[in-house]
C-alpha cells in the first residue's frame, strides 16, 4: 500500500521533498557567500550574491523535479 497520488501525479514525500530542494539551494549559496566575504572581507556582498544564487538554483530544481513528476 503505498501513499495515494493526487491528480497531478504528486506524493506528500514529493511536496517535501521540493520544499527540501529550496532550503538547501538558498542555504547553500548563503554559506558559500559568507565563507568568500570572509576570506574577502567584502561582507555582505558575497552572501547576498550567494543567496541570489541559491534562489535561483533553488527555482529551476523545482520546476525541473515538478515537470518530471507531472510526466509519470
């Protein structure tokens, strides 16, 4: 017995699966940032371009997992 489908083809384990996707993209690129203004000592340029980053990285995981799991 496995976790029912909704309609579009998502799992609940998905749905967490996609906001896991997100926090680790934007927490990555946070630290990435902070660890190059450290060493750069450029605070907060770095961090804000990394979180930036890990937006962005965060939004085409998500889209790319969602239109995947909408084609099964």
């Amino acid at each position: 017995m496995g976790e029912p489908r909704t309609p579009n083809g998502l799992r609940g384990r998905d749905l967490v699966g996609l906001g896991g996707i997100l926090v680790a993209a934007v927490v990555g690129g946070m630290v990435i940032g902070l660890l190059v203004d450290r060493s750069a000592g450029t605070e907060p340029t770095w961090t804000l371009v990394g979180i930036a980053i890990g937006v962005i990285a965060g939004i085409a995981a998500f889209v790319a997992r969602v239109r995947a799991a909408l084609r099964e």
